[in-house]
C-alpha cells in the first residue's frame, strides 16, 4: 500500500494532467490569407510582343505597409493592423509580382522578368507600395491603395528616369471586413496595372532619335560641304 507521502505527487500529477486536456482549453490561433491579384481582360487578338525586355525590380513600402497585416484607417491618421487576417506574402512583394505578370501579357515587351533573371533587359521597372488599407466613408466602406512607379532605361548612360507616376485608386468594399477589402484592393490594382501599360506604351514605342546631321557649311569656291 502506498504512504501517504507517495501518494501526494501521483495524485498531482493526474491532476495536472486532467487539467491539460480540459475542454477550457483555448484553441490554435487561426489566421486567414489574402493575395494581391489582379485579373487581366483577356485579349480578343494575338498581341505582338515589343522588341525589349523589362526587369522588374524588387518593390518597396512605405512604413505602416511592410507587414502582412491587413490594415484599416480608423480616423485622421489612426490605423489598426488585423492579426487575424493577413496576405500570403508582404504585399509589396505580391505587388511587384502581379506587374510583372501584367506587363509581360501586355506584348509592349518581349518579357517582363524578375530583376534576378540573367535575360538581358533593357528597361527596368521600379516600385513604391505608400498605401494598402481599408476605411469607412460616409456610410459605407473603400478600399486603398497607392503605387509609384519608375522606368529606367539601364542601358543608357548615367541610367536616365522614363517614365515616373504616382497612382491613387479607391474601389467601393461591400463591408467592413478583410473579405471586401481584399475584394476592394484587387479591383483597384487591376485599375492602376491598366493605367501604368496605357501609360508605358508611348515610352517604350518611342522610336529612337535621329542622329542630328552635321551642319552644312559653304567651302570656298560655292561648293557646300560638312563640318
């Protein structure tokens, strides 16, 4: 028969044990996963591909939007991050994906690749995420979001700036929740992603310069010759 004194500590320990699987337990924590994806209309007729290959460079955010966390604005300059519900992948990174995707279908160059890629690339494309969030406005809700963009031809010398734009763009969200503002901040994308390739096209179909020809000057004698 067991002493007392050894009967103490087995009878703790079923205790604690029973107390381990109690139905009070808390649950796992759940996180529910968003992606920035923008659809693309699908073109009716083959489009030609350009003669040039645009990289697409590693995209930047501004601080408030480097994290996962969806956001929403909850007054003039408040905001709150939602633990619960996030994107995939930190959303600058999502961003610089779906352009890259979106201007590679687009035919205004032979590719859109990764800046990693060894292709060699004439052009490349820069990007900074300053707004990704949701908010209310009178009596209902938005979507928002904020994206510059850069085209640097990297061939040239001293790597001249092309093209350089800042796009804003609102989509109604059916609701206060990460569902609508998912739903809200894709549509907007699509919005800006086919503003940036009407934009692009006259910059990167611009013919080349025409070499200046040398002034003509009057040789002696009536006869016209170059400088």
């Amino acid at each position: 028969m067991l002493s007392p004194i050894r009967w103490v500590p087995v009878a703790l320990a079923a205790a604690l044990a029973a107390a381990c699987s109690s139905p009070l337990e808390k649950p796992p924590i759940e996180q529910r996963y968003y992606t920035l994806d923008a659809t693309r209309p699908e073109a009716t007729t083959s489009v030609p591909r350009g003669a040039d290959v645009v990289a697409v460079r590693r995209f930047r955010a501004s601080p408030g939007y480097e994290g996962r966390e969806l956001v929403f604005a909850t007054g003039t300059g408040q905001f709150r991050t939602d633990f619960y519900n996030v994107f995939f992948a930190p959303p600058a990174a999502m961003l610089a994906d779906e352009a890259r995707e979106w201007l590679d279908r687009s035919g205004l160059f032979r590719a859109a690749v990764p800046a990693t890629s060894q292709a060699d690339a004439r052009y490349a494309l820069e990007g900074s995420l300053t707004a990704v969030h949701g908010e209310a406005t009178g009596g209902g809700h938005q979507a928002v979001l904020d994206v510059q963009f850069l085209l640097l031809d990297i061939r040239a010398a001293e790597t001249p700036i092309l093209f350089q734009r800042q796009y804003r763009r609102t989509a109604p969200a059916s609701g206060p929740g990460a569902p609508a503002l998912a739903a809200g901040l894709n549509a907007a994308l699509a919005d800006i992603l086919g503003a940036l390739e009407a934009d692009l096209a006259p910059v990167v179909n611009r013919p080349p310069p025409v070499p200046l020809a040398a002034p003509t000057v009057r040789a002696p004698g009536g006869r016209a010759g170059r400088r």
